[in-house]
C-alpha cells in the first residue's frame, strides 16, 4: 500500500530523529539524490531497504556541482512526482532543504576532492567534483546515517566518495549499487528527458559500444588502445562527435590500461544534441590460464 514519505525541509530536525531511531537500535541507510527521480534511483532505496530499517533520500540539486553555463536552472525539479515514487517504500523520510540549509550565508568552507577526481569528467567539469564532496559530507553530517547507497552509473562519483570517506575518516559505509538500464540498454538518468525521440535512438549507441566491448574483451581482445578506437568510431558513425572521452581504465585507481590483463572499467561521456551523457561498464577478461 502506498505511504506518503515523511518529509523534512529542516536539517536539524532530521538529524534529532535520526540520532534517536538509530539510539532505539535501527540501521539507517542514506540515499543522496538531486530529484527527477527513476527506476535508477528507486534501486538504490531498494538496496537500502534490504539492510536498513529506514531508509532516508535527500533531493537537492546541488549548486556548487554545476559550472556557469551547465544545466543548473534547467535540471528538471519533480518533486511532486518524486514524493509519489517514494511512497512504494517504507519507511522512508525525505529531506528537500533549501539552499541556504545546505549552504548558510556567509559560508566560504569547501572540500577538495581526493586525486581520484582529477582524471575523465575532473578534466571535463573541473569544479564539479568538489562541490559533489562538499554536497555528500554535508548530507553526511545532516543524515548521519550508517550507510549510503550510491549507483556505479556515477563511477567516478561514487570512486570520489569512497576516497574522501576513507580520507577524512568518515564513518559510514558506501555500499556501490548496479547501473540500472532502460529494456534497449540506455543508462537511466534523469538527463534522458531532455533527449529527443532522434536523439534518444542516437544515445542508445553508447550503451551498445560498451556492449560490444565487453563481448571483445571475453572473447580474448587484450588492446586497450584498438578498442578505445573503435567505440570511437562506431560513436562517431552513429553521429556523435562530441565525444569528451572513451577510457578501459583500472576500477580503483582510474588509470587507464595499455594491455587489459585484469578487471577494467569503461567510461564514456559524450554529448548527444545538447545532452551530455556518461555511461560505464565494468568487465572481467576471461582466466589467461
Ligand atoms: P543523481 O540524482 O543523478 O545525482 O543520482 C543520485 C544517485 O542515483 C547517484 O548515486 C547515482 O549514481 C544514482 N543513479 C543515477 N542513475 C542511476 C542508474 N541508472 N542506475 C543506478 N543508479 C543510478
């Protein structure tokens, strides 16, 4: 039956009452999200639900992660519909502060991203991922909860937090949760909206290009630089030419990989029309004996 969440606007009152559920012996489990909430996002609340008795999703589209001339005031805001989606679950509370909670005035303080931020979207979106900490360990001090659910759709991101939670000495656990993909293999994002029926068609080649690779690399393929160039080209053949970058990388640290010998992520980002998409895979090359 569906349960409208419990909302909270006040930063402060949630904490109090998550301090006291978690003194009455319940696990929370945290879910950050900026809204224009799907299936992607709905499966990390589900993970939480399978170890958490509560679970709390925070929607806030995050400022300070945006650059001048990104999607900042176009990013779709649905809260009404979000509310509805979270009713399915229970018990979940949901916090939507305003700015100046998140970000009181005056306040100059920011984290600095770890290293692991500087490579791939770092190198596209520099300030990006500071304002990605500095949003995540202020949600953590607002909802401290004992553990966060964060999508391996976001790599990087979740590479960032796992780095920073270690770094600073942040007690909660990141627990990382599968890419959830449309039924033609489309990474779901709430960016999707903003593609055209054209445009979505074209996008859907993202996800085939890592497809593709994937099968190559369990069929033996071993050059990074050979498959790079042909997710380039078949990019490119389906009309994508604004392509920030393709990398076969080491999951852990990021670097990329000349000889894929071990378990590898691939990353792409790439704009289609006047989206800007990211998509990832991570594989296994079969056993070399
Ligand atoms: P966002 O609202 O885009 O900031 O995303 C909030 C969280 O949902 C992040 O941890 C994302 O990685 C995760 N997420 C977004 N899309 C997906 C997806 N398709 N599958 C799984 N997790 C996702």
């Amino acid at each position: 039956m569906a349960v409208p969440p419990r909302i909270f606007y006040e930063p402060a009152e949630l904490r109090a009452e998550i301090r006291q559920a978690q003194t009455s012996g319940k696990r929370v489990g945290l879910v950050p999200t900026m809204g224009a909430l799907h299936q992607g996002h709905l499966s990390l609340v589900a993970e939480s639900q399978k170890s958490c008795d509560l679970t709390v999703v925070t929607i806030f589209v995050n400022p300070t992660q945006f650059a001048p001339g990104e999607d900042f005031s176009k990013y779709p805001r649905t809260l009404d519909a979000d509310l509805e989606l979270l009713s399915e679950f229970d018990p979940v509370w949901v916090l939507v502060p305003p700015v100046d909670a998140m970000y009181p005035p005056r306040s100059t303080t920011e984290v600095k991203a770890p290293a692991i931020a500087l490579p791939l979207e770092g190198a596209f979106r520099p300030i990006h991922f500071d304002g990605v900490a500095t949003i995540v360990l202020k949600l953590f001090q607002v909802a401290p909860a004992d553990a966060a659910f964060f999508g391996q759709k976001d790599y990087q991101q979740v590479r960032v937090i796992e780095d920073m939670v270690r770094d600073l000495l942040v007690p909660i656990e990141i627990v990382r949760c599968p890419i959830i993909r449309e039924a033609d293999g489309l990474a779901m994002s709430s960016r999707n909206r903003y593609l055209s029926p054209e445009e979505r068609e074209i996008a859907l080649n993202i996800s085939r290009s890592l497809h593709e690779t994937v099968g190559q690399i369990e069929k033996g393929a071993t050059s990074a630089q050979v498959l790079r160039d042909r997710i380039d080209q078949s990019l490119r053949g389906a009309g994508i030419s604004e392509i920030d970058y393709v990398s076969i990388a080491c999951p852990r640290s990021l670097k990329s990989v000349e000889t894929i010998e071990g378990d590898v992520v691939i990353l792409v980002a790439a704009k289609v029309g006047n989206t800007r998409l990211i998509d990832n895979v991570l594989v296994t090359p079969p056993a070399s004996c």
